[in-house]
C-alpha cells in the first residue's frame, strides 16, 4: 500500500466548501460528480500533487452535520505542507483565511495554524 488516497472532511455544502478549498488554499478539484441520489463524490487536493486528496462529503443527518468543523476535537488535524511558506501565507492571508497564530519558525520547520471554513484545524508547514 503506497499511500492514503483520501481523507474524507464532512462539510455543510458542496459548492462553499469547493470555494474555499479551491479559491482561497488554491487546491485542484481532482473529481466532481453527482451519484444520482443528491449526492456528489467530490474530491480535491493541493494543485500539482498525485498525492492525498480531500472528500468532500455534505453532512447527512444531524449527527454528522454536528461534526462539521470538530472532526478533530478541536485539534489541529491537517498538515499542508509548503515549499514557500512566506509565500504561501502571504496569498492564503490575502484570500481571507484566518490564522489563529503568527507564523513561528521552529526547528522542525515554519509552521502557523489555520482554519478553514468550518473551523477545522490545519497547520501551514514548511518542513526544515
């Protein structure tokens, strides 16, 4: 097994969780089609890359619509790495993300914490 393929990431809507996936982090979306039955299987992953992608899965019942923005308890559950970290943050700050921290460069590399739309943890990573 070479790697993970995808993670799935429960969101409220498609078309907004596609916006800023795709808009403001700058992801490709990989896959976009409707199953028939008022879903899609809607899959993207940061551009340029063959590797881990997101699903994008809407939230079907109360129980999942309650994990929308939690699914990590309130950790951060998602590593972006980047090979510009300065770059990177500069376009994703202009895009309107919110970090909750100022960049910090520690030894294993420049990190800041993010959140996407939901409130779901992620680091911006620059490995040392």
């Amino acid at each position: 097994m070479p790697h993970i393929a995808l993670v799935t990431l429960v969101v409220r809507d498609y078309d907004e969780a596609l916006s800023f996936y795709t808009g403001a982090l700058g992801f490709e979306l990989v896959e976009d089609t409707d199953r028939g039955d008022g879903s899609r299987w809607v899959v993207v992953r940061p551009r340029g890359t063959g590797g881990t992608g997101l699903l994008l899965a809407r939230a079907k019942d109360e129980a999942q619509a309650a994990s929308v923005g939690a699914q990590t308890g309130g950790r951060v559950g998602f590593f972006l790495h980047t090979e510009d970290f300065d770059a990177d943050h500069a376009r994703m700050t202009a895009a309107g993300v919110r970090f909750l921290e100022e960049p910090r460069h520690e030894v294993y590399g420049s990190v800041a914490v993010f959140e996407d739309l939901y409130g779901n943890r992620w680091d911006l990573l620059q490995p040392a």
